[in-house]
C-alpha cells in the first residue's frame, strides 16, 4: 500500500464521517498499523473501520451518497441473500484510485457495521463465510481518541485487548507478509448452542 495514497484517501474518508456526522473506529490492520507502527502497514491491502449497526442505519445513505458525489465508487455488503431483499446491509465498501501506481487494484475500505446482540457486538462477515468477528461490548462499545497521521480518530477504548482476540497474543510482532486477522478469540460459528447466542446481558 502506497503511504501518500494511503493517506489521501483516509483522510478524504475521515472528513466524510465528519461531515455526515457518523462515528467511526479504526478496526483490524488499520487499526493494527495505528498502535504498532504509528502508520499504514506497507503490507496491507486495504482500510477497514468499523461503526455501531443503530448509527449505521440512520446515516448509511446519506453517507453513500456523499462518497459517490466525491468520487468513490460504493457497494452495499450483505451478509446473505434475505438480508439484500431487505436492504439491510451490514457494511458498505467504498473504492478510489489504485493501491499502487501501475497496478489495477482499486483502493478500498471495507466498513463493518456491528451489531449489538446481549453482551456482544459482531459483525456477520458478507460474503460466504458462516464466521462472525464478535467481541464483548465492554471491550468495542466504548472508544476513545488517539492521533493518526496529525487527526484525532477513533479506537476501541481496551485496544490492546482488541488485537489480542483478533490477531492472538503476539500481535506486537510483525509479520513479512500479509496475514489476515488469526486470533481465535474473535470469531465464531453462529450455531444455536454456541454461548455467543444465549449468554446473559
């Protein structure tokens, strides 16, 4: 991921939750760039940011509209077909420029809207996979503020907690190549008698 590019793009994002009045939370390898190398992880292939479900809903199309006025390509994500008839989706992906000068890769930003369910949050991966990424509410429902390449965002207020459950507990270790999120602490199954489902408030 180019860094200059890297940073248009984010930046130009970051002031179209502002304007949309949308709060948003850095979230999987953008968030793990952010508290381990204070930067974009060069390996990184795309943004992701997540947002509350209930505040997703009252904005999301505003907040599509305003990325496609700027000049962002936008696609709804579902989590399956009933949910497409529904319109409810549980993200939206946003595309701009290229990753790196030369190649075709668009770059984008998957943003993940987590549902609140008891105790948990989680988010219903679109797509194929049955896995939702699921944590404790105390641990994603508050945020608090950090500085990111000179702006004030937004993380999970018990971060390091956070990349432990997604990443396991040598998140502080880089890695050469690109590794998706491995922490099994993060994800589960959507089964009946999984405790996720029926775990009291």
């Amino acid at each position: 991921m180019n860094e200059k590019q890297a940073k248009n793009f984010f930046f130009e994002m970051n002031d179209i939750f502002n304007k949309v009045g949308l709060r948003y939370f850095l979230f999987l390898g953008t968030l793990l760039g952010a508290i381990r190398e204070q930067r974009f992880i060069p390996i990184d292939k795309d943004f992701d940011i997540g947002v509350f479900k209930e505040e997703f809903d009252l904005k999301k199309d505003k907040l599509k509209a305003e990325f496609e006025k700027n000049g962002f390509e936008t696609k709804w994500k579902f989590n399956n077909s009933k949910e497409e008839e529904k319109n409810n989706p549980v993200g939206l992906g946003i595309y701009k420029g290229l990753v790196e000068v030369g190649k075709k890769r668009k770059m984008h930003c998957d943003i993940c809207a987590f549902i609140k369910l008891k105790k948990w949050r989680y988010y219903p991966r679109a797509g194929k996979s049955r896995k939702v990424l699921a944590y404790l509410s105390k641990i994603i429902g508050k945020l608090k503020d950090i500085e990111f390449y000179g702006r004030k965002v937004k993380v999970p207020f018990y971060t390091e907690k956070f990349l432990e459950l997604t990443y396991g507990k040598d998140w502080r270790t880089p890695h050469t190549k690109f590794k998706a999120e491995s922490g099994i602490g993060s994800q589960f199954l959507p089964e009946s008698g999984n405790e996720f489902w029926w775990a009291e408030e």
